[in-house]
C-alpha cells in the first residue's frame, strides 16, 4: 500500500544556514566547512530514500518547509524505523494540502 511520507531535510535557507554557522563557529572557514557538512547530510538522507524509492516513487510536494513523497509502505518501513521519513498525518502547510488534495 501506498503512503505519504514527510522527508525533512537539514537545509532551510543558504543565507541563514551559513549565517547560523558563523554565528556558532570560530571563523568563516569554520562556518563554511560546517555549512557543507549540513549539506553533505542533507545529500546523504536524499541517497538513502533513493535507494530504497520503488519505480513508481514521487515527490508529491516539495515547498520551502516540507518535502513530502509517497512509496509503498514496505519499501519505505525501513527508512521510517530509522526516523529520515514520517508518515504524514494531518498537519501539513496548506500549500502542500491543495497539492495534496
């Protein structure tokens, strides 16, 4: 059976992400080192939803706060288990419930 996944990503916006890591960290070289390590995270959930997506995989919305995609339950259980997706309940943006809808 099909479901709908929230995929939350690390990444929000590159000036205030960066802007974040340089307020936390000792100098810019620092900030931008930290910045691609979140960055390298961000890539490495994208590979592991990949891996495990199924041919008839999709992105059902993607929006500035939420990514949210459907697969079938037993190809996506594993990656739920290990928290990097969150079946979708209710509370999703309301640009993503007209999508959706």
């Amino acid at each position: 059976m099909k479901k709908l996944y929230e995929f939350p990503l690390p990444v929000h916006k590159q000036g205030d992400d960066l802007a974040g890591h340089v307020e936390h960290c000792n100098t810019h070289r620092e900030a931008l080192l930290s910045l691609a390590e979140q960055f390298e995270v961000a890539a490495d959930l994208c590979r592991r939803v990949a891996r495990k997506a199924g041919d008839d995989f999709s992105v059902e919305c993607a929006e500035a706060h939420m990514v949210i995609i459907s697969d079938e339950e037993s190809r996506m259980e594993p990656l739920e288990e290990d928290e990097v997706l969150f079946e979708v309940k209710e509370d999703v943006c309301e640009e993503c419930k007209t999508k959706l809808n």
